[in-house]
C-alpha cells in the first residue's frame, strides 16, 4: 500500500501509520496542530499521548472555539515529536497514568 503524505502532514512529522488513520478517522491537519498545542499532554508506555476532553474544551473556549468538536480526540508522539497514531476515545481513563502498573 502507498501512503501519499502532503507538506502539511509531512511537517508535523506523521509517521505513515498516523497519515493512514488521519485519513480513515477524517482527522484534518488543523486537528493536530490543535491537539499539540491545546491537549492534555501526558507521559505514558515511552511516548507523548496529547488530548482533548471537556476540561480543555472549557479552558481554551475563547482562544479556540473549534475544539467543541475535537472533544475525544488523542495523539500519541515518540519522544523526538514523531506523531504515531491519532484516535478518539471518550473514556480517558484508558491513559490514566498507573504507577502501580508502571512499577511491577
């Protein structure tokens, strides 16, 4: 299967994973810029997981009213910023951070 990457998707450093489920999930490149700049961002499994749930879309409704329809939406980046997937998930105790888990 060949990926076809645009300029945009190629600078914000999508791996051919992410280009393939931003197409399949209908996520545009608005949509991620937002989620690097205004998610949730939290450390997990050696990666980045960015997201967008109800606390963010409250803090940021007056700088970016676009985010009421992101609500859900995730972004997992390598530690050098490579994006590897994007998803949406209401149930954001799937990222919960679990130090008993981490630990064992």
């Amino acid at each position: 299967m060949t990926i076809y990457m645009n300029p945009e998707q190629f600078f914000f450093g999508l791996s051919c994973h992410a280009v393939q489920r931003t197409s399949q999930r209908g996520m545009k490149t608005k949509h991620i810029a937002n989620l690097l700049k205004f998610g949730r961002k939290n450390y997990q499994n050696g990666a980045i997981y960015y997201s967008i749930g109800k606390k963010e879309i409250a803090k940021y409704k007056n700088i970016c009213p676009g985010l009421k329809e992101m609500n859900g939406m995730h972004l997992i980046t390598s530690l050098t910023g490579t994006v590897i997937t994007l998803f949406r998930n209401k149930d954001f105790l799937l990222i919960k951070h679990s130090w008993s888990r981490m630990t064992l």
